[in-house]
C-alpha cells in the first residue's frame, strides 16, 4: 500500500470527505480499492455544432468543361460538409474538384448515377477557390454542396 506523506493531501481528503479528526479515521495510506480523485480544471467546455449556411445547387444542360459551384469567400474559412453529384450516363470524366492546402483534388466520380456523400470531418478549403463541377461527358449533370462559414 502506498503511504501518503504529503500534509496539504491528507488535508484535501478531510476537507473533501467531511472527516472529523477527533471522531473519524484519517487515511495515510491507499488501499488496493480506494484511490482518491481530485478534480484538476472544472472549468465547463461547451460546443456547438455549426450551421450549415451554404447551399448551393448547380446543373448543366449538357456540353463539356468545368462549371464553378462555388466560390468559398475570400476572407474567412469555409467548410464543405457534404455534396451530391448526379449524371444521367455516368462516366469518369463527371466529377468535383476542390482545393485544399494548394492542390485541386477530385472529391466525387459519378460512377453510379448518383453520389452523395456527407462528410464526417468538414473540409477546410483554401480561401478564394472554387468548387468546380467538371462535365466529361455531354450529357446532364448536376450537383449540391453544402458547408459553413466561419470568420
């Protein structure tokens, strides 16, 4: 067992377990079952989920090349939360991209038809860029994007 041989310890377990030194039995040692806890930082940490304060939505009615979603702002951050990507003849060449620490990056193939994928972690993009929506293919395609703003 170990023995406590610290005063302001013992003092801390008599103020904390309301032990009268004249009347009850004071602890110097810990038992295998008995550990004191101290609290060390009470102070409360409250969070709050963000508000989704971006939707965008955009659609093509056919053609080639690359389509601008959105444009995250300037000054601030922005977080892409989640997004959709729907063709009506999937292909490879139908996707969105993002950037992201200075590199674009292809973030959804439409493959399948329809892909929408909400995002565990938000995606902090770079500030000023865009969310591109690349149409490989002529045929229709569309997408969402949803995310937040932060100052």
């Amino acid at each position: 067992m170990a023995k406590i041989n610290n005063s302001k310890v013992i003092q801390k377990l008599i103020d904390e377990l309301q032990l009268y030194p004249g009347k009850d039995l004071i602890p110097t040692e810990l038992a295998e079952k008995i550990l004191p806890v101290f609290q060390v930082n009470t102070q409360e940490i409250i969070t709050k989920n963000p508000i989704c304060d971006v939707v965008k939505e955009y659609g093509t009615g056919g053609g080639t090349g690359g389509h601008v979603v959105y444009t995250a702002p300037a000054t601030g951050k922005f977080y892409l939360t989640a997004y959709t990507l729907n063709t009506n003849t999937p292909d490879d060449g139908d996707y969105l991209t993002v950037v992201v620490g200075g590199v674009t990056t292809k973030i959804a193939v439409a493959l399948n038809g329809l892909t929408g994928i909400p995002l565990n972690f938000p995606l902090l993009l770079d500030a000023g860029s865009i969310i591109n929506l690349q149409n490989g293919t002529a045929a229709t395609i569309s997408c969402m994007i949803m995310g937040y703003t932060e100052e």
